[in-house]
C-alpha cells in the first residue's frame, strides 16, 4: 500500500499523469496552500507542496474560465475564492454554456465546490451514497483544505476545528453545494477508471488517519497561518498603494478647497477644571483666624474692658468715645497681650480699611511697655508717610501713654531730629575713660573730621566725671518712623539701636514691602541681626558665663490690602506666624480663594461710577456732582449761576434746610428742561463754540499732565492699563439708582498726578468762586507746608474739598469725611480699595464715586466691579445725572479754562 501511495506523487511530479493534473487542477490558483508536512508519507507530502506551488501562480493562467465567468468578475477580491466556489456550482447547474466549456476543469470546479465541512459534516445524503462517491468526496475534501482560500475561512477552520465533526455551519450553502456536488459526482464516477479510484480511497484512508494525528493537524494549521500571512502580505502593499493614491487625492482636494471657508464645528465639550487639592501657600497663610467685620450687627458688642487691658487704658479710651472694640481690636488685643490667648510668634493682620488697625497693636505696646526711668527703644512702627506716623502717635495718646514716643520723618533735618532721639549717658568705665584720654589723631580720624562732631564730644566729656564715658542711647521707648528716614538713622546716627527692641510694627506692609525705600527691610533686618550678638547683661553676666542676648523682636504686620506674597513676608523673617483675615469669615475657602488676595471693603460704604462719555467735560461732571449730590449744610451758598438757571433756584434750600433735599432733588431734576433749553436759547452758537473749545482744551490740560505724574505718590502696582481697553460704559453694570443723600462735611478728590491735582484745584476755583476758599490739596512737594496747612484748615472746618494723589489715599484719617471721588480712575485694585477706604470709617457711612470714561469702561467692570477679589457689601451703582451737562454749566467751564490759562502762562 505504501509503495503504491508513492507512485502518484512522483508521477505528479513529472506532472504526467492524469491523476496529477486532477489536482493540480484541484489547487485553486489563489487558495493558499493547507499544510503538507504530513508525517505519514513524504509522497503525498511532495504532492501537497506541488499543490501549494500552483496555489501561488496566478488563477487566470490555471483557470481562465472561472475568471470569465461575470459572477466572479463582480465580487470583492476578498472573497474570490468562494465566489469561485459558489459561481463554479451554479454554473454547473444553470449554464450550459459553460459546462460545456469546461469539460477540461470539471473536475477541479467540482472539488472547488466542496468544502471540507461539508465533507464532514456525514449528511444523511453523504452517508447514504456509494463507496466511490465517498471516496471521491473524500478526495475532494482534501484538496478542499488546500483550496480554502480566504483568511476568513481557513481562520475559522483553525479557531474551530469542531466544525469539522460539527453540522454545518452554514445550512443553505450546504445544501446548495451538496447538490451540486452529487450531481458532478455522479458525472465524475462514470469518468474515473477503477484503480484510480482505488488509489484515490487508499489515500483518502491514509489522510484520515493523518488527520487523527493530533501533531499533524497542528502542523497543518500552522502551515496554514503561515500561507495565509504570505498571502496576505500583498494586500497590504496594495493597501500602501491606495493611500498613497489617497493622499495624492487628498492634496488635489485641498488645492480645489483652498479659500473656502471651514465647516461649523461643534464647540468642544467644557472641561471640568479640577480644583487643587493642595496648596502652594505655608499653612498659617491658608488656614488664617477669620473675623466677620460684621460682630457689631450681631450685637456681640465686646467691650475695651473684657479685653484684659489695664483700667487706666480702659478709661482712657471711654473718655475719647472708644467704648466697644472693633472685629479687629477684638480679635488682635488678646493675640498680643499676655495673657491666656497669647499667641506665641508674629503676627499678619489684614482688616479693612477703617477697622480700627491702629489701635489693635498700639494699645497692646502701651500696656507690655511700662515706662521706665531711662527710656530704651522698645518699640518700633514703621510706616510709609509722615502723615501717617502723626497718626500713629496720636493714637498713642488717646490711650493716654506714659511712654516716650519718637517720631522720625523726613521733613526735618536729620541731626534736629538725632538730638531729639539720642541721648548720652555716663557710663563708669575707667578703662575706656583712660584710653580715650590717650588717644591720639591718626590718619583717618583727620579724613573723616567733623569739626562740629569733635566740638560735641568736647562739651560731653568737659561735662562728664572722672572715669566715666559718655554712651549714646535712644531716648525713646516707641519710634514711630517712616522707612527712608529709619535707614538714615540706622546708618548715621551715633548710639541708634535696636538691640532692645521688643516690637517690631509694620503698617500698610503691602505698599512698603513692595517699594525699596533704600534697602529698607535688609537694612532693618541687618541691623536685629546685629543687636542680637549684644550681651545686654554687660560684663557682670558675661564673667559668670551667662551672657544675656537679646530676643527677636515680636512683628506684627498689618493692611487693608496685605500681600500673600510669601517671598516678600519671607524677607521679614517672621517666627511662627499667624494670619488673622478680618471679613473672611464665610467667604468661599477653596485653596485658589486662600491663595488670592482678598480685600473686604467698609461694609458702611456706598459705591458708584459715573459715564463721562471721553472725559472732555470731567470738571463739569464734578462740579454737577458736588453741587447735585453732597449734602452741604455747612458749606453755606455754592451754586453757580448756571447751575441756579438749571435748577431754578431751587438748589439754595438744600444748602440751608436739609430735610427739603428730596424736594430740592426732584426739583431739579423737573426743572432740567426748561432751564436747559433756556440757557440753549439763551447762548446757543457762542456757547457752543466756547464749550467745544473749552472742551477739547480741558481735555487736553488734564490729560497733559500724565507723563509728569508723581511716580512716588502713586501705588505702585499698576494692574492693568485702562486706556488700551476700549468699551462703553453707557451699558449699565448694574442697576442705575440714585444714592442716598451725603451728609458730609468735606469731599476727598483724587486725581492721577500732583499736576493734575493743582490744576484741577484751581478749575475748581475759578468755576465756581465761591468755593475757592474750601478746597485745598494734598500732594507730595518739597514744601510740606501745604499738605499740613490743608490738614490743619480741614479740622478746623474751613477746607471742604481736598484735592490730592494717592499719597492721602493710604491710611490717613479724615474724620467725618463723607465722600470720595475718584476724578482720575484707580490704576489697580488695591489703590481703589485704599483710596475709597478714607471714607465710611469705623462704621459710619460712606460714599465713592468713580467717574469713568468710556475707554476706561471695561477694565473698571473687570478690575473693580466684578473682581473676585473684592468682599463687599452691596454692588457698584451706576449713576446718571439728572440732566446732562447744559450748555450754560459749559460755558462756566470754557470761561474758567480761559482764566486757567492766563493764570499759568502769567
Ligand atoms: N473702637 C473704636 N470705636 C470707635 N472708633 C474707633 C475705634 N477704633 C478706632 N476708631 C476710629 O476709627 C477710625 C479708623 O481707625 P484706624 O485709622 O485705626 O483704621 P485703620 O484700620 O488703620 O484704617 P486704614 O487701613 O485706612 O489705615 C479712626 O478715626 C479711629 O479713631
């Protein structure tokens, strides 16, 4: 059996015999080839890998029919091979055209036909038929496995060999393959000679054990995997190909698109952005002591005397109507005094404007600073101008200190103030007493010779006992001090030191951490540096091996606006600090709201912007503003005569009587139009020609004097530049309303520059003289004296307006002040919030309004309005005058411009 198994493979070899060509033709051309690597016969191996060979020549060569049949023509090249298979069978049955054609192939089509499933699948057919057929179909389910020609197919033979011994798979093929199959049979036993057949069952029996052989069918099936990857291979090129052709097509299309407008597409979906779940900040920053600034309103009034604070204090404070301590006070006094709340380490307080700072830290100095019989420099506040060291002192005193308190500020000359400072003790020192007697001149001493240095030292020691030497010491126990002139101190006064510092007080630290001021904070730090290496306990302590060194001072930094920038607290070297954030309670405590800067502004306060359209008629808006607007019961008659024709008069009852001021308002505001047109009618082209001339040079005085702005004067933390955003402002922010009435005495103006501050002073004066005499100016100059004067004529009553920059924007104390006007916008937030906070102070109600013009529209909503920064108590009022500005208040204002001129050009 086995030698008659090898004779058609090596007839098949020489590709002969007819049984060869039966499979050869058997081989579908793009089948790839099952595996031969049969362990049972090399033959039939040789055979199997014959079949493989003529799987890989092309199809058209071995089976042109096939090809020409349109049916295959038409299907996907991915499934050729059971196309084939399928057009093959119905060829068979339904043309006989081309039955007739293929007389040669039939045999090749009818095994194409059958698959290997089928061959298994022992329908009752199949099994019912004649041993020859059996053994053909058999033979032809051989050739089938290596005809299975897709992927698809051979991979689901591989993945699920059950299927073989399983039903078929596919019911409706099956059957349609089977008939076709029987019939073809049937044609192809009356064809087949006997011993062929023989040879064919002989075969067919081997292969069947074969294919029991477990290693066999594996071998197979790798085989198999390995055909169908070659075969896949050019597909894949094919594939490369296409995109390529792709791409090319591609470029063309977007040659032929060019200039066309894209597609809409829709808006991407929002990202959720996730809040941090760390921060950046030192814990004491993120978890400060928070205080709603609103206790008086829970009436969880906290009196002076429950504070721990000294009786004397106490009553001292009573007398000058400080009954109840402030949120501020309240939380602060017991954090520094010492007693049970102490808190051990320094201290970051921001509160808002007007809270009562001050008191907070100089009541707890005045009560741990007892006085003593020499004075020694205890306490140091530093603060960054000299009207505010005034005010620091003045606190001092309400609380009726016994300390010897020193101010240091830079309108005096530096050697009046040293002597007021230092003092030169007798300090017995026999030592020291002989050498200085002995020392001669040197070198040096003539290069630094001052005449009236050595005079001094002359009349000291002339006074002085034997053997003792005279020791400079501060004479004060608290210097309040500016700081430029403390570094001049430090650096030039003989016998200045803080080696005895036990209060370090740092006021509106944001802006003087944020200005150099000589170096300030390293000299300052320098200089505790220093005083720490001092034995305090003299030569007695350091024999006895127990040297006293001084401690650090305790620091207590406080703003309305204090910095969280860690960098520049960091420069202060703070020891164990602690946040205490006044207005914050309740405010949202995200780690992003801890991080930012959070100012709570007077919850008294009443905020509005004016529209000034491009600010050509500024001082027009004003004077309306203060005319219309401010409750002047003791201003006496300030009207202008325009404003008289506009009002109809009716304006003086508000000057004089205030309970008529509804009356007076809405007289006003009824008489608008028949004024107005009066006045039009009255001086329509004239005035028109003045007012646009007056207009554009108005314009152009106020807005000449930006590049000469005082640098110094303001904050120097410009957040953004107005003039490059352009919007209207006439779009309301808010609900426009009208403000309660202002019962004040005075008005604080402020305007960008001390140029623009005198300027717009004397505007004010020459358009309306009768105010002239009740407005002054606060503004950095070389001659103080005008600064002070305004101050001095404001207590006493006779200033009502004050013109000034933001040097009076920090800190300074204008009692009873009703209003602020912003003339000139606020270059950033932090001078808004300060410049505002000098009114509705320690409770009392307050307003500021912001004249805004239109390119400055958008950056005063984003900034001010609507800044996240900001905690305040109500909204941002948009105001609009009753009228607008009549051609009669114009002309006032040209005729004024006019004068404004001759005065300055002389
Ligand atoms: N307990 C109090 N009762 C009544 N008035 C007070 C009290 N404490 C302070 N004041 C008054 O409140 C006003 C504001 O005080 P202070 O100047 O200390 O505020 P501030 O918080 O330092 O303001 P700024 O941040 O603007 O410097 C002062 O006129 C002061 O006399």
């Amino acid at each position: 059996m086995a030698k008659k198994a090898k004779i058609p493979s090596e007839v098949s070899n020489n590709a002969d015999s007819p049984a060869k060509k039966r499979q050869r033709d058997a081989a579908a051309p793009d089948a790839p080839s099952p595996s031969s690597t049969s362990p049972v016969s090399r033959p039939k191996k040789r055979k199997r890998e014959k079949a493989e060979s003529a799987a890989t020549t092309p199809r058209k060569n071995e089976n042109p029919e096939g090809l020409q049949s349109p049916e295959i023509d038409s299907q996907d090249n991915h499934s050729k091979s059971q196309t084939k298979k399928k057009s093959a069978s119905s060829a068979d049955r339904s043309s006989p055209t081309t039955d007739a054609k293929d007389t040669g192939t039939k045999k090749s089509k009818k095994r194409r036909s059958l698959s290997p499933v089928e061959s298994s699948t022992g329908t009752p057919s199949l099994k019912a038929g004649s041993e020859k057929s059996r053994s053909k179909i058999l033979d032809v389910d051989e050739h089938d496995e290596h005809h299975s020609s897709t992927p698809k197919k051979k991979k689901k033979k591989r993945n699920t060999p059950k299927d073989a011994a399983s039903p078929s798979s596919d019911e409706e093929d099956t059957n349609e393959k089977y008939h076709s199959r029987r019939s073809k049979n049937k044609e192809a036993s009356d064809d087949t000679s006997t011993p062929s057949r023989k040879r064919k069952h002989q075969q067919t029996q081997g292969r069947k054990l074969e294919d029991d052989d477990p290693t066999t069918k594996h071998s197979k099936i790798m085989k198999k995997f390995e055909k169908s990857t070659k075969g896949n291979k050019p597909n894949e090129e094919d594939a490369d190909q296409t995109n390529d052709s792709e791409k090319e097509l591609d470029e063309t299309t977007a040659v032929v698109a060019k200039g066309l407008e894209p597609l809409p597409q829709p808006q991407p979906a929002p990202e959720k952005g996730e809040k941090p779940t760390y921060s950046t900040m030192p814990n004491w920053i993120t978890t400060p002591i928070t205080k709603s600034p609103y206790e008086k309103k829970d009436d969880q009034l906290i009196d002076f005397s429950s504070l721990n604070l000294d009786k004397g204090i106490v009553s001292k404070l009573e007398k000058h109507g400080y009954k109840e301590a402030t949120a501020v006070q309240a939380t602060v006094i017991p954090l520094l005094i010492n007693r049970a709340h102490r808190h051990y380490g320094d201290l970051c307080v921001s509160a808002s404007t007007g809270s009562g700072k001050t008191l907070s830290y100089v009541l707890p100095m005045d009560q741990s600073l007892e006085r003593e019989p020499l004075a020694r420099l205890r306490g140091l506040i530093v603060v960054p101008t000299r009207e505010l060291v005034k005010q620091a002192r003045e606190s001092f005193e309400a609380c009726g200190s016994n300390l010897r308190i020193g101010t240091a500020v830079g309108n005096v000359a530096l050697k009046d103030e040293q002597q007021k400072l230092i003092r030169w003790d007798q300090v017995y020192n026999p030592e020291n007493y002989i050498a200085n007697q002995q020392r001669a001149f040197t070198g040096s001493d003539w290069d630094n010779f001052d005449l009236l240095k050595y005079k001094d030292e002359v009349n000291r020691s002339s006074s002085s006992l034997s053997q003792y030497i005279q020791m400079p010491q501060p004479n004060v126990d608290v210097l309040i001090t500016t700081p430029g002139r403390l570094v001049d101190h430090i650096r030039q006064t003989e016998g200045f030191s803080l080696r005895h510092l036990q209060w370090l007080v740092i006021d509106e630290a944001d802006r003087l951490l944020n200005e150099s001021f000589q170096e300030w904070v390293s000299v300052l730090m320098t200089e505790l540096d220093k005083a720490k290496t001092v034995n305090l306990g003299g030569p007695v302590m350091d024999n006895i091996g127990h040297p006293l060194r001084s401690s650090s001072p305790r620091k207590v930094i406080l703003s309305a606006t204090l910095t969280n920038d860690i960098t520049k607290l960091n420069s202060l070297r703070l020891d164990n600090p602690k946040l205490v954030a006044i207005g914050l309670e309740g405010a949202e405590s995200t780690e992003v709201a801890k991080e930012s800067e959070q100012f709570v502004l007077p919850l008294s306060l009443e905020e509005h912007y004016l529209p000034v359209d491009d600010g050509s008629e500024k001082p027009v808006h004003l004077m309306r503003l203060i005319l219309q607007e401010i409750n002047r019961t003791t201003w006496g008659s300030i009207a202008t005569p325009a404003y008289k024709l506009e009002t109809g008069n009716k304006h003086e009852s508000s000057d004089e009587d205030t309970s008529s001021d509804d009356t007076s308002s809405s007289g006003s505001d009824t008489s608008d139009s028949d004024s107005d047109s009066e006045s039009e009618s009255e001086s329509d082209s004239s005035s028109d020609a003045t007012s646009s001339s007056g207009s554009s040079s108005g314009s152009s005085s106020d807005s000449s004097s930006d590049s000469s702005s005082d640098e110094s004067e303001s904050e120097s933390e410009s957040e953004s530049d107005s003039s490059s955003e352009e919007t209207s402002v006439d779009e309301p922010l808010v609900q426009s309303t009208k403000p309660s009435k202002v019962d004040t005495k005075s008005v604080l103006i402020f305007t960008k520059s001390t140029e623009s501050a005198a300027r717009l002073s004397l505007l004010l004066g020459l358009m309306n003289p009768s105010l002239k005499e009740k407005i002054g100016t606060i503004v950095k100059s070389n001659n103080s004296s005008s600064s002070r004067k305004t101050l001095k004529d404001y207590r006493a009553g006779k200033v009502k307006i004050i013109v000034a920059t933001d040097r009076a924007s920090r800190g300074i104390d204008l009692v009873d002040l009703g209003a602020v006007i912003n003339y000139d916008i606020p270059t950033s937030i932090t001078t808004y919030v300060h410049r505002i906070g000098r009114t509705a102070r320690a409770g009392k109600t307050g307003h500021a309004w912001t004249l805004v013009e239109h390119r400055e529209g958008l950056w005063f909503q984003k900034v001010i309005v609507k800044s996240q920064n900001v905690v305040r108590s109500g909204k941002v009022m948009k105001y609009t005058t009753a009228k607008k500005n009549t051609k009669a208040m114009r002309k006032e204002f040209s005729a004024a411009l006019e004068k404004l001129e001759k005065a300055v050009k002389g």
